[in-house]
C-alpha cells in the first residue's frame, strides 16, 4: 500500500514536471515575440510615448523574471495583457508621430511669417537708432537710459535672430520659431521705447 502511493505521488511529480517542461517552450517563444514585436517601435517609443515604453518594458522584465523562475504558467497567463499593452504602445507611437508633424507643419508656416516680419522690424530700428545716434538731442519722450538700452536691446536682437535662423537650417524649426518670436517681442518693446510708429 506504501509503495502505491510512492509510487502514485512519484507519477505525479513526473507529470508535473513533464507538463512544467512542456510549458517552457510556448511560454519563451511567446515572450520572444512580444519582445521582437517592441523593439520595431522601440526607438520611436523612447521618443513619443516614453510613459508607455516604461510601463512595458516593466512589464516584459516581471514576465521574464517567471520565466527564469521556471514559472511558465505565470508567463503564458501574462502574455496576452502583454501584447496589448505593446498595442496601445504602437498606437500612442502613431497619434506621437501624427502629432509631431501637425506641429512642425504649423511652426514651418510660423516661421514663414516670422522670417519676413522679424527682419523688417529689426531694420527699423537700425534706422531709427542710426537716425537718433546723429541728432545733439534726444526727441521728446525718449531718455538718454531708454536710447542706450534699445540700442543693446537691437545687438541682443540680431544675435538670437542669427541662432534662430540657424536653428532652422539645422532643421530645429520649433527651437527657430521660439528664438524669433522672443526677437519679435523685444523688437515691439524697442520700437515703443524709441517712437516707431507702425508702419
């Protein structure tokens, strides 16, 4: 009767390390996959959904962890949620990219605008200070603190609109518009300061 039951319980060990065993190969090729799956998008994902690729990569490193454990139920029962969370990260890589071009396409055309309206400012008021700088006397309204100030303010001005333009070239468009539009908005505060009317 002892040796039946040994022999029962030993039967049992067996199957179930047979059925362990068995479970190893769908379990690693399952984990495989997704991990191939994730590294299509991975570089893109670093990029555009950051958050997600965390979330997943955590993930893959829970299940691969099992698998090294030997706990290959654990593995197989987790792929599925897996897959899908590589999914929504695929997904939330092309609304990312889909994103990014709406945005270069309206900083492109921004700074179409900008390239044209933040030169003709700054030549302004060159003028202006060239005109002011061979007067004996300052016009009303402007002191001779405001007068030196706009003229740093105009150095200061072409230096950042010399980085913005190239920052475009080197295709930073969005760091270009934010340069030129800091250029525009100096360039306004100038031309108040010294009694540039608007053209």
């Amino acid at each position: 009767m002892q040796i039946s039951k040994f022999v029962l319980a030993l039967a049992a060990a067996s199957l179930l390390v047979t059925g362990c065993a068995r479970n190893k190969a769908p379990a690693t090729k399952a984990l495989e996959a997704i991990e191939t799956s994730l590294a299509e998008v991975r570089d893109d994902a670093a990029k555009y959904a950051p958050d997600g690729l965390k979330g997943v990569e955590s993930q893959i490193a829970r299940l691969n962890t099992s698998l090294e454990n030997k706990e290959y139920d654990n593995v197989l029962a987790g792929t599925p949620q897996l897959e899908k969370a590589v999914a929504t990260l695929k997904d939330a890589v092309t609304s990312g990219k889909a994103h990014a071009r709406a945005a270069l396409a309206a900083a492109k055309t921004e700074w179409e605008g900008l390239s044209a309206e933040v030169p003709q400012m700054v030549d302004t008021i060159q003028v202006r200070v060239d005109e002011l700088s061979k007067k004996k006397r300052l016009p009303w309204g402007v002191s001779k603190e405001e007068f030196e100030g706009a003229k740093s303010g105009l150095d200061s001005m072409k230096s950042l609109w010399a980085e913005a333009k190239s920052e475009y070239s080197k295709g930073d468009t969005s760091d270009a518009v934010g340069k030129a539009k800091t250029v525009k908005g100096m360039a306004q505060e100038v031309r108040t300061r010294l009694g540039i009317k608007e053209s």
